[in-house]
C-alpha cells in the first residue's frame, strides 16, 4: 500500500520538485478484454476507505498548456470495481477513442501512476436499501463495475438469500470480463470462509447481447416484460415485500428500468432514506 502524499519523481536531492502530481497511485496491473474494454488495478491510499459499490474521481495529467508551462489532471468518476476489503483497487474501463480521459487511460502500464482522489461517493450501496431477501443487480456495458465490487462483498450475501446479476451488451466479447469474475467466485477464499462453502449458489447469472448472437439474445428489459427472464431465471416478477434493485447503466436504460421497478411497486432510496431500490449512471449523457 501507497499513501497520498504528493508524487514529485525525479527531482534533484538537492533541488525542490517541480512537478508535483497530486494523489498519485501506482497501477500494478492492466487486463485488456476487447478493443473496447479493459480493467486495471492500482494501489490503494492507505487512508481510503469507501463502502463496496461506491466511486470515485480517477484521471491522469494533461497536457502542460502552451501559453503558462501548467498542466491540469483530466478527471473522471469511477466506480470502484474492487471490494471494500481487497488492499489494492480495481477498475473496469471503456476506451472512447477520442475521450480526453480514456484515449490515454488505455494505454496505462504496471508502474505508471493515475490521480486517484480519495473521496468515494455514490448510492449503489447496502445502506440505502431496506432489508429483503432477494437482490438484482441490473447492468449494461460498463455498468457492470460496481456490481463486480458488490458481488465480492460479504455482506451482499450476509443480507440476502438470493443475488440475481443481468448484464447487457452489444457483442458477447463484452460479457467477459463480469462472466470471468462471477465465475471466479466460487474459488473466493474469503468469501468460502466467511459466509461458507457454496455461498456462491445464491448467484443467478443472466448475461444478454443485442447485437451479436450469444446464449440469450436481447434486452433485459424487453425480456422482463415479455417474462422469459422470469421464466428462465425461475423467480417470480419483483415484488416490493421481498425484492432489492440496484441498477446501473447508460440513461435510458436506467430510466426505463427505474419505470418498471416503480410499476412493480418499488420505491427508489438514497443514503439518507433507504428504500427497495438505487440507480446511478454508468456513464454522463
Ligand atoms: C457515476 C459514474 C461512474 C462511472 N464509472 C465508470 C466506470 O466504472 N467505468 C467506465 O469506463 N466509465 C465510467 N464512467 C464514465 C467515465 O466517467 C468517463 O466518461 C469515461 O471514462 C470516458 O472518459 P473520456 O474522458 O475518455 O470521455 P468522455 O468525454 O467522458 O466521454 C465521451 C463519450 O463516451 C461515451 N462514454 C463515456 N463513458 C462510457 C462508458 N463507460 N461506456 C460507454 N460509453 C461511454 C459517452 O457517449 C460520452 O459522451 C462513470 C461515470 C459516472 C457519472
Ligand atoms: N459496443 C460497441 O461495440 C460500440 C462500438 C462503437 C461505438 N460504440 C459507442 O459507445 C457508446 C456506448 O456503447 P455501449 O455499447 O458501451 O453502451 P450502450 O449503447 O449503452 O449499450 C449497452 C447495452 O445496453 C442496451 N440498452 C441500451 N438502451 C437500453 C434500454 N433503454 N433498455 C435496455 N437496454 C438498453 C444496448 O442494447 P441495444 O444494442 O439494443 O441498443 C446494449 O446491449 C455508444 O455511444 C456507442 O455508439 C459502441
């Protein structure tokens, strides 16, 4: 582990430093799943602590301007992909090629330094949801991230008897990266000791594409209204007595999920009023 004092390389012993960048962490790996996708681990600030399913403001220095010689970091949220408890921190990335962040973000290597500010936020969190006994975690695209935190959590588990995980993606190549970590799951030491053996059963995995053809073909929405979701899942429609909603994905994805819940009967919460379900973007527009 690293702390947050500021990071001033290659300065003179002799002479003050320069360039400072502030918040720096050091990235210890970098995975990358399609030429689209890739995921990256940093080291953690030792102060840091945030609640599994939180983000935060990541980025990197820009270019030093011109005019003045100064450089500005370029920053963006993210959710936090690891779980509260691991010693480093994960995260799961899009690579926009012309995105001020990302067209450079994706060219990171163990050893490179990010800006990580400590400041986690965010309302994908147990503590603005009331107890229940099932909870689905909905995703498109990169929305998957804070439910990879999530789903590495004790207390995801600890709190209900079911977890049901939908991700939506364009192509299937997409999917890996949540399929590879679910997967994963039931190797958790942690998770095998702390809430016992097979803990990973109360996970319903369903992975759907829209564009490319794979197992289970079209949108999570559409499947949910159609009830081939239910059906396939073996679960009954969501119920305001007994089912818990986190969701995460681009705008209109969330508004149009965020209108079926509340037709269910869900009530949207917040960390300052806890209710059936959260929503939060996966990314701005
Ligand atoms: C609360 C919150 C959490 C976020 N968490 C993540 C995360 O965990 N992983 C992540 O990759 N991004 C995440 N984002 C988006 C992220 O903040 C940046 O937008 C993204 O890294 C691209 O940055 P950029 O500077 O390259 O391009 P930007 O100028 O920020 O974006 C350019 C365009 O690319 C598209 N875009 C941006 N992000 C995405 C995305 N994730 N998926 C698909 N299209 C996108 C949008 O059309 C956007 O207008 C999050 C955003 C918010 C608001
Ligand atoms: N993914 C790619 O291969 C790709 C390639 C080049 C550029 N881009 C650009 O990158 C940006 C983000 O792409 P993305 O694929 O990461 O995210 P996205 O466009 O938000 O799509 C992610 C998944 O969510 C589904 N979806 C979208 N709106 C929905 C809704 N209202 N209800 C239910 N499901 C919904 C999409 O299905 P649909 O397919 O039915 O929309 C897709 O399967 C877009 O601006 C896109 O133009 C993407």
């Amino acid at each position: 582990m690293t702390n947050m004092t500021p990071v001033t390389k290659g300065a003179p012993a002799d002479k003050p430093a320069v360039k400072a960048m502030p918040d720096a962490q050091t990235v210890t790996s970098v995975e990358h799943w399609t030429d689209r996708l890739f995921s990256f681990r940093v080291t953690r600030p030792a102060s840091l602590r945030f609640r599994s399913g939180e983000f935060v403001m990541i980025g990197l220095m820009g270019d030093a301007d011109p005019k003045t010689g100064k450089q500005k970091p370029i920053l963006r949220a993210y959710s936090i992909a690891s779980p509260a408890w691991d010693e480093e921190m994960e995260f799961y990335s899009i690579k926009v090629p012309d995105g001020p962040l990302t067209s450079r973000l994706q060219h990171i290597k163990p050893g490179d330094e990010i800006i990580l500010r400590p400041k986690p936020v965010g309302t994908l969190v147990h503590d603005a949801l009331l107890p229940g006994k099932r909870l689905w975690f909905f995703a498109t695209g990169t929305g998957f991230a804070p439910f990879a935190s999530l789903l590495r959590e004790p207390q995801t588990y600890e709190d209900y008897d079911e977890i049901v995980i939908t991700h939506t993606c364009r192509e299937a190549g997409e999917l890996t990266y949540g399929a590879k970590l679910i997967d994963s799951l039931k190797d958790d030491e942690l998770l095998n000791e702390v809430i016992g053996e097979g803990f990973w059963k109360k996970i319903k995995y369903y992975p759907t594409t829209t564009r490319e053809e794979s197992a289970k073909m079209g949108r999570i929405t559409d499947l949910m209204r159609s009830g081939e979701a239910f059906a396939d899942l073996g679960v009954e429609p969501l119920n305001p007595e007994t089912d818990r909603a986190m969701i995460c994905g681009n705008l209109a994805f969330n508004l149009e999920l965020k209108e079926m819940l509340d037709g269910y009967g869900l009530e949207e919460g917040a960390n300052s009023k806890p209710a059936q379900y959260v929503v939060e973007k996966a990314f701005l527009d």
